[in-house]
C-alpha cells in the first residue's frame, strides 16, 4: 500500500509540474497574442497609408475590432471583410469606367473607318452629293433612268463665285438642286417617294436659269445616255432667275420661291454644279476628311491610353489587396493559446484524478493498518507493530 501511494504521489507530483508548466505556457500564448494582434494593428495602418487604388477610410479604427477578434480567432478577420467589400466596390467601379471607355473607343473606330472609307472614295473621283431629303427612298433611284439637277448643268461663263454659291444655296435648299430628271421631262407613271423635275409649267417669262446655267450632261453616265440637252434646258428655263420672276425662282442672294413657299440659305462655294466646282469641292472634302481621320486617330490613341491607365490601376488595385498585412501570425498566436488552455484542462483533469488516487491510497493504507492493529492486539503482539519486520527475521533465524 505504502508503495502504491508513494506511486500516487509521484504521479500527482509530476503532473502538477506539468500543469504549472501549461499555466506559464498559456500566460506566455496570451502575451504573445497581444503582441501580434498589436503587430497587425501597426501594419494594417501602415498599410492603409498607401493605398491609392482601395478606400482607406473603411480601415480606420480596427484596433478593438482586431482586438476583439483575437480574443476568440473564429472566422475571416475584421480587415479582411472590410477588404473583400472595398475592393468589390473598386472593380466595379474600374470595370465600369472601362467599359465607358471602350464604348467611346468602339465609337471612335466606327467613325475613323467610315472615314477611311469616305476618304478612299474620294481619292479615286468620288463625288458626295448633297444630302438627301429625309423623306426619299433610299432605294428609289436605283436602275432608274436620268439624273438629279446637279449633275445635268453647269454654270455659264460670267457668274463671279459668290453669286454661283448662292444660286446652288438657293436651289439646294428649295429641294431643286437634287430632284431627279427623267429622259423625257416627264413624271413617273406611279408615285414613288422621291421629287422629280418634270416638263408640266410653261417656261418663266423673263430671266430665268437656262440663261445662267446650261446643260452639261455626263455621257458616261449609263441611266443620262438618254436624257437630252433640250430637256434640262426646258427644265431650266421654268425656274425664274431672281426675285419675282415667275413662281418659282432663285436668286444669287441665296433666297428662293417655289410657289408660296419662300426660304433663303447660303454657302461659302458651289460644291455641285459644274466639273470644276465638284472637283474642287473633292479636294476640299478630302482635305476636311483627311484632317477628321488625324483627329479621329489621336482620339483613338487617347482613349488607348486611358484603357492601359485603367489596367494599370487594375494591377495595383490587385496588388494592394495581395499586400494586406497577414493575418497568419495572429491565427496561430490564437491557436497556440487555444492548445495551452486546452492541455492546462486536460492536466487540470489529470492532476484532480492523481489528487484523488493519492487520497484513495492513503486511505486504503490506513485500513490496512487498522486490520494490523486489530490482529496483532489478538495475537498480543501490540506493542510489536512497528518492528514486525524485525520480529519475523529474528523468528526465522531461531527456528
């Protein structure tokens, strides 16, 4: 009995070194704790600092949120929550600036293509003709014999360029200038939507546009090979040249009637009427488009650049983010603390176990005493008890 208690005790002893251990071991954990949890607050401030790309507000003040998630170290950390909404506002905010950016660019290429194939146009002869009335057929005038007003004349010798530019202004803006001519003068036999020239008025009484202008019809031109000189000259001569001459006229002044419509509008040259005056107008036109398509490019280049701007935030967006100071070091403070404070309630266990084994053995030593007491007080051996041991060897050697 006396050797399993001696046992017991030793058990109980050790185990309490090994508690005490635990205890200064989990005191150290909780320094250590501290210690980093303070770490991190200093380091995610430092970093906030720099950022440029993710909101630095949002990181302000975290040192009781990190201190009151390293107490229990359940979960994603205070920073790292702030960081997964902060920087999912950002790419949305970038993706949506870029994809401003790229609509701009898609526009801009449009515009330079279709430039680059105005410009090609007119490099090989091309002429634009003036812009159509909003209200005609698109398809109308396709295979359809004759020609528009502007292309069947010119102007006669003895207009200076202004008044040239006005008459064209005139015209053009009346509807004239553009309307279709049919071999014969006539109009369509069904109605279509387009405006047509027709031989239906008795010629002006006066000055009138055959006397300033004169046929000069493109012969190369398939669907004019039989519209005649007499025709546009008929057609001419309806037109009044000047105010008030007939019911419809023109003037130089830019200023027009076609009945009891009036208007005016006025250009800085003919761009239509006459070989030389389409020509120049080409050339002018392609100098204009030439210039357009350098600043369409220079767009094009800017807006490239914005995009590789916006990348470039992307990168460094990314690489804040991936800079968040680790939290790795505060998890595994916590973890170690976590097992000091469990192995100190395993001993706490084991050392309450030991303490009780002892107790048990002690009284189980000191039953065995009372029967010795009790068997020896019958034998009459009582005030041998203590010296039992030596009573039995001194018993052998006389037997």
């Amino acid at each position: 009995a006396e050797g399993k208690l001696s046992r017991a005790k030793e058990m109980y002893t050790e185990l309490s070194a090994q508690l005490d251990d635990a205890r200064e071991t989990s005191r150290n954990a909780v320094r250590n704790r501290d210690r980093v949890a303070q770490q991190l607050i200093a380091d995610l401030d430092a970093w906030s600092q720099e950022l440029e790309e993710l909101a630095r507000e949002p990181f302000a003040e975290l040192d009781e949120d990190i201190q009151d998630w390293a107490e229990s170290g359940e979960g994603t950390g205070p920073a790292e929550q702030i960081l997964h909404r902060v920087r999912e506002t950002a790419v949305e905010n970038l993706g949506g600036e870029r994809l401003r950016v790229e609509a701009l660019r898609n526009t801009a290429v449009e515009e330079r293509d279709a430039l680059s194939e105005t410009a090609e146009q007119l490099r090989t002869g091309y002429h634009e003709p003036p812009a159509p009335a909003p209200t005609r057929d698109s398809r109308a005038r396709e295979g359809r014999p004759g020609a528009p007003l502007w292309q069947c004349c010119d102007f006669r010798e003895g207009l200076d360029d202004t008044a040239r530019a006005g008459l064209e202004a005139a015209l053009e803006s009346a509807g004239l200038l553009d309307a279709w001519i049919l071999p014969d003068g006539r109009l369509l036999d069904s109605p279509e939507a387009d405006t047509l020239l027709a031989l239906t008025d008795r010629e002006v009484e006066g000055p009138n546009l055959a006397e300033y202008l004169l046929p000069a019809l493109d012969r190369e031109n398939p669907a004019a090979t039989d519209l005649d000189d007499s025709v546009v000259k008929g057609l001419l001569a309806r037109i009044g040249f000047g105010k008030d001459h007939g019911s419809v006229w023109v003037d130089p002044s830019g200023s027009w009637r076609v009945g009891p419509l009036h208007g005016y509008w006025q250009k800085d040259t003919a761009q239509h009427i006459g070989q030389g005056a389409r020509e120049a107008n080409r050339r002018k036109r392609l100098r204009e488009i030439e210039a357009q398509l350098e600043i369409a490019r220079m767009h094009i280049e800017d807006l490239d650049k914005e995009l590789e701007v916006l990348r470039e935030r992307r990168r460094k967006l990314d690489g804040e983010a991936a800079n968040l100071p680790d939290h790795g070091p505060l998890r595994k403070a916590f973890a170690d603390l976590a097992a000091a404070v469990s192995q100190i309630d395993r001993l706490t266990d084991r050392v309450a176990n030991a303490e009780e084994q002892v107790a048990a053995c002690r009284v189980e030593q000191q039953d065995r005493r009372n029967r010795r007491d009790s068997e020896a007080a019958v034998l009459g051996l009582e005030n041998h008890v203590e010296t039992l041991s030596e009573l039995r060897e001194h018993t052998h050697h006389y037997g």
